[in-house]
C-alpha cells in the first residue's frame, strides 16, 4: 500500500503518527486531543482511548490504539463512517496497523497525513518527563498543522 499525497483544506485527512512500539504515539495522540478541546478518556485496562471534538467547524475523531489485534480498525471505521473531517490515529510502520490506515483512507475517501512523532529512542532510559515534553511537542506541532492547513 501507498502513502497518499498532501489534502487540500476541504479533503477529509487521517493523521496518522506512525512509528516503532512504544515510542510516544499515544502520548502524544492524548496531548493533541487534549489540547483541542477533549478530555481524556481511557479505554478499560489500556493506556489507549478512543474520543472526538469538535474544534474549528470540523469533526476530529481520535483512535489511539495502534497495536495488532486492537480494535483500531472498528473505531476507525466507526469515524470514517460518520463523515469525520479529521481522524487522528496511530500505527508502527508496517504491516496490519499500517495496512488498517491505508484500507479506511481509501474505501471512505480520505488522505492520509504521515506524521514520524519526535521521540527518545530508548524510552527505557528517558525521563517521564523528557517522554512528556516530546509528546506535547508533537501534539504542538500536529494542532499547528490542524489550524493552518485543515480548517
């Protein structure tokens, strides 16, 4: 499968921030949605959640599970179906996570904005709150991006 090209303002986008395991993603998925207006909800017995807001006229879902045998698939269709303007989601760079992005983009119509989240490479060994300052720094960098390009 493809990675799509840059949407327009009117196209609906998939924000999708794709990296390895355990290097943020959800983090960083949580502060974005946070700092659009959510509050923070968490899927039982998982550090993942599922949510939506509405921030600028657009309706922006958000998946943050990317892991195999998640329900991301489900949740992503459940926004897609529902005409979202954004969805926000997480995968690792290949394989069924990847393949569930690029399956929702192009069977509802989306464009599928790559984002490789700034992380500390070995997690084990970074701070709470260096992992913390790195999310919010993507999150900053992603709302940024929301407010100038998609609405």
């Amino acid at each position: 499968m493809e990675k799509t090209n840059t949407p327009s303002t009117k196209a609906r986008v998939i924000i999708c921030f794709y990296a390895r395991a355990d290097c943020g993603k959800t983090k960083s998925i949580r502060s974005l949605f946070i700092k659009l207006g959510g509050h923070k909800k968490v899927l039982a017995g998982t550090h993942d959640f599922v949510g939506d807001v509405n921030f600028g006229g657009k309706q922006i879902g958000f998946v943050s599970h990317g892991d195999p045998g998640s329900s991301q698939f489900e949740d992503l269709e459940v926004f897609a179906k529902n005409g979202y303007d954004i969805i926000v989601t997480a995968s690792r760079t290949r394989g069924i996570t990847f393949e569930n992005v690029c399956k929702i983009a192009t069977v509802y119509g989306y464009t599928v904005v790559w984002v490789s989240p700034f992380y500390f490479d070995d997690a084990a060994q970074a701070s709470d709150e260096l992992c913390a300052y790195f999310a919010e720094r993507n999150a900053d960098n992603t709302a940024q991006y929301i407010i100038d390009k998609l609405i």
